[in-house]
C-alpha cells in the first residue's frame, strides 16, 4: 500500500503551478459552459466514440494538407522531462495540484523510485498534461507507454492516456489512446498508440482518469515514433521465479494441499523415485476429488497482461490401478469485484515410471485481488508428485521469417508412378494384402484436382486392385520422405472405389505416416461397390521428419479395395488469389454514380469529390469472452476490427444454467451491452450442443419427461430474454457428429427445436453448424451428408434459415474449400463461415492460411458472413491460431488479416462530371463523401449507404 509515502519520502519536491492552475480552471469553467462534460466512464467514451470515427486514413489525405509546412520526424522519446527528474518541468497539472517525489524504501517500496503525484482532483478528467504541439507531425503513428499508480485502497481504477485536439476555429475534440486498470500494489503500464491525420492548431498529451480525491502516481513517460524505443519495464525481472521455494529446499515453505494434505520426500519406493532437479519432492496425500493437488498463492508477485511461462515436472504415486493420467496446472484468479477465474496452463500425460514435463504459457487480464497456482487432475486413486515449479515472465519470440523454399515444383505430382505404366512399382502393400492392376478407372482428373491443375493430360484408366485386406488399415502405401518440403501445402487426389464384399458405407481414408503420427489426407464414403468417389484433402509438414509413408486405408477387412489416380502436389495458393479477387469483384461490389446538385437541383461541376467508405456491410466477426474484455488492449482490437460478434462460451447453456435453476446471463448481458454500443450485430451461440460432453450433469441424470420439459423451458428463458438482440441462433450444434438429445429425446427432437425458437424469436435465422466439412477429412460430415441432414429437418418443418460451417481447418486448400462451398449452395441457404481458425507454427505460413479461407468466402456468391473463433494468443481453443501474440504484438497473421480489410474497404476520389456525377466501383456498404469547392473551399459531408447488388446504382445526394 502506499498510504504512509508522505511520512517516508527521502526527498520531496512540491510544485504548485498556481498561475496555471488558476488559469486552467476558469479556461475549463468557460469550456462546461459551451459543451457540458459528461462524467467518468461515460465521458471517456463519448470521447472514445467520437475519436474512432477519424480512425482511417484516405489514400488521398495528402490533398488536405499539400499546403502545410509543418514536419516534425519522431524522435525516441518527444516527452520533455519524461521521468520527472526535473521536477515538473514542462508539465501542467489539468485543474489540480502535482508534486514529484522520491521514495526508496518503507511500506510502499514496491512504488520506489521517482515519480509524480497528482493530488486534489476534483474531476476523473483531471491529471497531468504536456503541450506537444510542436514534436508531433501528421502522417506519423506514435507509441505510447507511462507506468502509472494510483492511491485507492479501494481496488483497481482505469487510468487513460488522452489528446487534447485545438482546432483553429477554437474547436475542442478528444482522442482516447489507451487505458489500464492500475492499483496502490504496483505500476501499470499504460501502452497504446495514436496517428494524427490532420494537423490540429494544439496537441496536448494528457494522462488522467481516476475517480474524483484518488491521486495518480506517474512513474514516466515515453510518446515514440520509433517502434523500437523501450519503455522501460517496471515489472517482476523476467529472469525471477515468482514461484517461492520452488524446488523444495526449504521444505514445504510456501506450500499447502488444495483439499488434501502434502507430504516433503528426498526418495520414495526404496530409492527408486529420486529428485528430478534439488535434493526434495512434494506428493499428495488422501486425494478424494481430480481438483486435489499442491498449490502456492503467488498473489502480489503476478501482473496482468504480461506473459508467463511455466515449467514443472511431475509424476503419478499410490495407485497400481492408475499407471498413467493427465496432470494438469492450473491458475484461480480472483478479481476485486469478487468475480473467479480457473485458467489451464498446461497439462501432459504423467506416469508412476518417471518424470513428465508440464509446459505451458498464461496471462490474466484483470488486475487480480488473489491469484493461486497449482496442480491437480489425476483420479483420486493417484497422487501427484511434483519436484520443481518455474513461473518466469515468458520471453518474446522473434518474429518468424517466411519459409525459404526451394523449386517448390508447384502442381507436379510426388507419387511415383502414379499412372501405375510400371505395374506397382514404386508402391507396396502395407500388410498382407495383394496389389495388383486393372484397368476401367477414371480417365477425367478429379474436379478438386482440375482447379488447381487446370488443363491436364487425361488419366491412364488404370488402378491398383488391393485383395486379401485382413484389417482396416492393410492398403497400398509409398515413401515419399525426400519429396516432401517443410511448410509447403500439397493437394490430395485420388479416385477410390470398394468392392462389391461391402454390405454397407465404407470409409476410405488417405493417410501420412510421419515419424509414426497419423495424419489425416482425406477422407470420403463409399456407399456401394458400383461407384467411384473423389477424395481430396491436403497435407503439411511443418517439422524435418525421419520417414513419411502415404497410405490408403478404411473399408472393412474382407471388402477390396481400388486407387486410381493418387496425386500429391504443392499448390501455388497465390496464384489462385488472383482468380478469386475477379470472383470477388463481380458479387461483392458494383458501380456507383452519385448525382451531385445543389440547391434547386444544379449540377456541382468541378467540385473536389473524397469518398471513404466507413463500414463494409459483408459480416467480418469474432468470438470474444467475459474475461477478455477486461485487458483493454483486447477490447480495443476487437472493436476496432469486427463488425459482428459471438460469444465464446457465455450464451451456452452449460454457462447460462450450470445447476437446476441456477441462472448466470450476467455474463451474456454484460457482453451484449458491449457489443451493442460498439453496433456490433450478434451471433447466439448456441441454443443446444448434441455432444455429451457439453451437456450439463444434472441434465444428464433427468428422465426423458424431465429432460423434455428443461428443454422446452432452455428455448423459452432464452429466446424470450433475447428476442431481438441476435441475429442468428446456432439451434442444436454439431448434430452431424453428436446426437446426446436425438438418443434421449426421440427423432423428431431436433426438428422441434427449430420450430419453437422461430415462433419465440421470428426474426432471428436458425442455423445448422458443424465441423469439418470444408476441408474433405471426415466421411461423417462431408457436404453431401449436411444436405441430407438439412433436408430431412426441412422435411420435419424445421425452419432451417442458414449453414454454419465451423472452419477449424490445418493447411486449407482453396479448390477444396470451394467445392463444398459449391454443393452446399444448391440448398440456396446463407452459408457461414462459424469458427475460422487456422493453425502452423509459422506466422507467415499462417497469414496465408487465413488469407485462403477469407478470400475463398468473399469471393463465394453462397457465403454471407465469416467470424473467427478468437485472434489473441492465450485466448484461443487451438495453439498456434492467434492474429495478436499474448501481449499485444501483432504478428503476420494479424497483419494479413488487417491488410484484407483494408483491400476490402473502398475509397476513391476526383472531381465532379459536367453532367454533375462521380462514378466509381465500390464494395457494398457505408460510405462518407465530402464534396470540397474548389473556389470557395467550403466543403459538405453526407453520408450514403451502397446496398448488395451487381447492377450499377445511382444515388442523389444534394449538397
């Protein structure tokens, strides 16, 4: 706490600037008076909203300003006296009074240092100032970062880094650049940043805030145009464990039992279990529940928003009957609103033969009351012994270069003799199978092939002939090791068919033995022995391996087997990016003519035309939680970059109702205020989940009349509560894959589901949505098994309204993606992409996986909407698949993705016809024109909407 400062400073310096203080006063009193000032939150707001309307820049901005002198190039740091090491020299305290002061031990020495302080606030906009004007330029983006304090004993408070913006005409706005919710325990960074696009008369760099009679502590400041300056990092040393007594040496000091007790041992079973790191080990016992473990509270030593790493080693003790199990870490938060908090950091397989490491990465963003860390998740019949703890700030990771890869060969075919005119050669029967050649294959490339392919000498008609199966797995097989290149994307294609041995569906599978690892290459179902079917997918490796063996596998033992046409090759996935953006331009935008006059209906000849388009009416959305929206940053993202949301987990009823009649829509609301006053159109997600594993316990355990009734009461609390705030429902999910309430409910469950939510909540469209139908790797889900699904509910009178196809795809290839694009549009049903993630360890192999999915959905005549699955590491259901590392860098996915909406935003600009028009091609949407007189220099906005279309519109706009 830092109460006692006043009576433990070494040396303090008081600086009453009462001159300016009185001046600022009367100056803010005249201000009220012209434009009433709203209070705390929702003045920082009104201030935030106002601010993001100037967020973009015209590609012609510079006609603005042709004739401005004013340059200023960034410099390291443009804060004169940044550290307060001359006092407050070039600062202003805003209506209050500021003091420097510097402290080096007592209670409050976690605040050491020099810093100011800034006292007698009145207002939450009240803090302290620097006039900047002359150290600032247009065109430049610049970073900031203060470390900041606060007096409260109260808990945290939001601290705001703002401008101030003087216009010439003596007009006053606003600009929010960032925000952090910072205590008494420990400074907090303040970081963000801000572009000025027009060159205001005055700039001022303000910090401030905190409720009225809270002192703000400022620690420093640095305001950079150069994006490696540092800041100044005033957190726990990166190379320090947090974790105390980590290794045991002194005992088990700092430990405890999470609902058990903790045993100190140097060996067990006769000194056959030894220390992994120091001389001691901790174990449990007495375990009655898998939450049971060994935890250390490490509140005070975490910050939030910044990145941990953690390391462990554990194993299992005490049970014959457990030999192997999942350990897991585990971090509780506890905010100071009461509101807790488990995150997983890691978790591994761990056994009773040796040590396991446990390795994983956190970060909170609340600024946490009490935070506990420990470890726990075998059955109770198993104890766990954990040897050592590391918690370090997690260090950054330099940014990946693109892959280097060499004569990539795009479109050739790896597989050796593929035409199979040399027999089998170059294939061999995995198992005891036979192979052998016949002939009466398809000559034709298979379509998924022939997008890529285009023109392409005809197939030899021959096919491998696979007898004697004996299992599943027993096909032909061939190594390929030396023709596989790390980061490169290969195409799979083949014709496949069964034999007439089938009695039912089979699946056929192309498969990748890499070091071992099954790899999934594609999948597809043969319903009969008279058929053959295409199968494409595609494949990735993305570390050197040892051995790589592509096999075909599935139908049952005793059905044969036949491949024709075996294709693997790399596809150029650029250059089909070029046919997709003629796609694009032919559905998503269209030619549009304003018709300019002035009053009594004359032409504006020769008038300066600017248009700018300020929101692209196609959905571009994301899946965000109730803990995110507490780190700022995260919340600045998100708003800024989407135009749609859903909720991750906070709408789904294991959330909404965890026991018998114990509700939680706090979360749900608080998201959808959120996002209603950001105008963000909502997604629900979802009304049912089909898999047992999402289904309540208590749900499980009701009888088939009880069930039915906690059903029918789900569809009417929620759909009556919401009526109207979402736009489309996820009905029932993943029905293709699960089927928990068809099992327990009856058939026609589903179907009654659809028609209760309609006539609950008309407005809203109902959506079927699964997994893995977009990508050819799983025969349960394939697009020709989600029409029939889809009909039969439209048989039973489900009002089906749209298709939700998930997206969780690893190295997507566009024709393949496009395929199941174009059969599910015969259903002439809005199809959307539900949960896009892409996942590679390399960010730009990455960027260009989302590029493929963004641009394989917005060039589809039949695709109406796309929403992410998340963007931030550490807050992602899949590794490896975040736009924003964990604090806060973008990396190349994040970029790439940042840079399609910009391709996908129109601005264009020119000078009125004679005939009083100005024409150009836009995306669909909302735009803003300012229409300049090139004599009088008078300039009129308007504002004008470009509705979906393909014929050219006219639009009057009378200026």
């Amino acid at each position: 706490m830092i109460f006692g400062w006043l009576n433990m400073i070494q040396h303090l310096e008081i600086i009453y600037i009462m001159s300016s203080f009185l001046k600022c006063c009367f100056t803010n009193h005249n201000a009220k008076k012209k434009t009433p000032r709203l209070k705390k939150s929702e003045e920082i707001m009104e201030r935030q909203h106002a601010s993001n309307e100037n967020e973009e820049i015209l590609e012609n901005e510079k006609l603005n300003h042709e004739s401005d002198n004013h340059s200023y190039k960034p410099t390291s740091n443009i804060i004169i006296n940044h550290d307060f090491s001359g006092g407050l020299h070039q600062w202003n305290p805003n209506c209050c009074v500021a003091f420097v002061t510097s402290q080096e031990t007592g209670e409050s020495a976690k605040l050491a240092g020099r810093f100011a302080v800034v006292s007698n606030r009145k207002e939450c906009w009240q803090g302290l100032e620097q006039d900047i004007t002359n150290r600032v330029s247009a065109g430049y983006t610049y970073t900031v970062c203060a470390w900041v304090a606060v007096s409260s004993l109260h808990g945290a408070t939001d601290v705001l880094a703002t401008l101030k913006l003087e216009s010439g005409d003596d007009e006053v706005s606003y600009k929010f650049i960032a925000k952090v919710s910072a205590s008494s325990e420990h400074w907090e960074k303040v970081e963000g940043t801000f572009s000025l696009f027009t060159m205001p008369r005055r700039v001022i760099f303000y910090l401030e805030g905190p409720s009225p009679g809270i002192d703000l502590l400022i620690r420093s400041v640095v305001v950079s145009g150069d994006s490696s300056a540092k800041c100044g990092d005033e957190r726990t040393d990166g190379d320090e464990n947090i974790i105390q007594n980590s290794t045991f040496d002194n005992g088990l000091n700092s430990w405890s039992g999470r609902g058990c007790k903790i045993v100190l041992h140097d060996s067990m079973a006769d000194g056959k279990v030894l220390p992994k790191t120091g001389k001691s080990f901790a174990s449990t016992e007495n375990r009655t529940d898998s939450w049971n473990g060994i935890q250390q509270e490490i509140t005070g030593r975490i910050q939030r928003k910044l990145a941990y790493e953690v390391t462990a080693y554990v194993r299992l003790t005490g049970s014959t009957s457990v030999a192997n199990a999942d350990v897991r870490a585990t971090l509780w938060v506890q905010a100071a609103d009461q509101r807790e908090q488990y995150i997983g950091i890691a978790h591994v397989q761990a056994t009773d033969k040796d040590w396991a490491q446990l390795h994983g990465k956190f970060l909170i963003n609340v600024s946490p009351a009490r935070v506990v860390i420990f470890v726990e998740g075998p059955p109770p019949a198993a104890d766990i012994l954990l040897d050592s703890l590391v918690v370090k700030h997690a260090p950054k990771v330099p940014p990946a270069s693109p892959p280097v890869i060499e004569n990539p060969g795009f479109n050739v075919n790896i597989i050796a003799n593929n035409n199979l005119s040399d027999g089998t050669n170059g294939f061999f029967p995995l198992g005891n199978c036979n192979l052998s050649v016949a002939s009466g294959s398809p000559r034709v490339i298979p379509p998924m092939a022939r997008d890529s392919l285009g023109a392409h000498e005809a197939l030899s008609g021959r096919y491998i002939l696979v007898t004697n199966r004996t299992q599943t797995w027993m096909g032909p097989a061939q190594m390929i090791t030396d023709k596989v290149k790390l980061y490169l994307t290969y195409q799979v294609s083949a014709w496949v068919r069964v034999g007439k041995q089938a009695t039912r569906p089979q699946n056929i599978n192309v498969a990748f033995g890499v070091d071992g690892q099954w790899v999934n290459g594609g999948q597809v179902e043969a319903a009969d022995g008279e058929t053959w079917h295409e199968m494409g997918g595609s494949f990735r490796v993305e570390k050197q391996p040892t051995k790589v063996m592509v096999y075909i596998q599935g139908p049952e033992a005793g059905v044969d087997l036949m491949v024709a046409g075996l294709q693997i090759f790399p596809v150029d996935r650029h250059h089909r990016f070029k046919t997709l953006k003629n796609h694009t331009d032919k559905i998503r935008k269209r030619e549009v003519t304003l018709k300019l006059t002035s009053s009594g209906s004359t032409p504006v000849a020769g008038a300066l035309v600017k248009v700018r388009q300020t929101q692209n009416s196609f959905p571009f959305g994301s899946c965000i939680g109730r803990y995110e929206i507490d780190n700022e940053d995260i919340l600045n993202f998100f708003t800024k970059n989407f135009n749609w949301a859903v909720f991750e987990n906070e709408l789904k009823w294991y959330w909404t109702e965890p026991q018998k009649g114990n509700f939680n829509y706090k979360d749900a609301d608080t998201l959808l205020n959120l996002c209603t006053s950001h105008n963000m159109q909502l997604r629900g997600h979802c009304i049912f989940w089909e898999s047992e594993g999402a289904v309540q316990s208590w749900i499980r355990a009701l009888s088939q009349t009880d069930m039915k009734s906690a059903v029918e009461s789900r569809l009417q609390d929620l759909l009556t509560r919401y009526k109207g705030k979402f736009k489309n429902y996820d009905v029932n999910n993943e029905m293709l894959h699960n089927s928990f309430y068809q099992d327990h409910l009856g058939k026609d469950i589903r179907a009654e589901m659809f028609k209760t939510a309609n006539s609950l909540d008309p407005s809203a469209l109902l959506f079927v949505n699964d997994y893995s139908v977009e990508d050819g790797t799983d025969a349960r889900s394939s697009p020709e098994k989600y029409i029939r699904h889809i009909l039969a509910l439209q048989g039973q009178g489900a009002p089906v309204g749209g298709i939700g196809i998930q997206g969780h795809i690893t190295s997507p290839v566009g024709p393949v993606v496009c395929s199941a694009l174009d059969k599910l549009g015969t259903l002439g049903l809005p199809i959307w992409f539900t949960e896009i993630d892409v996942t590679s360890d390399n960010e730009h192999v990455r960027a260009d996986d989302l590029e493929v999915m963004m641009r394989e959905a917005f060039a589809h005549p039949a695709v109406e909407g796309v929403m992410l699955w998340g963007f931030w590491e550490l807050f992602m259901s899949r590794d490896r698949a975040h736009l924003v590392n964990a604090e806060g860098d973008l990396n190349e996915a994040g970029r790439r993705y940042l840079a399609l909406r910009n391709e996908w935003t129109t601005r264009a600009h020119g000078y009125v016809s004679d005939q009083g028009e100005f024409v150009y091609r836009g995306y669909h949407g909302a735009y803003e024109v300012e229409v300049v007189d090139v004599q009088s220099k008078e300039k009129v906005n308007k504002k004008f909407v470009v509705d979906q279309g393909e014929e050219p519109v006219v639009i009057a706009i009378n200026v």
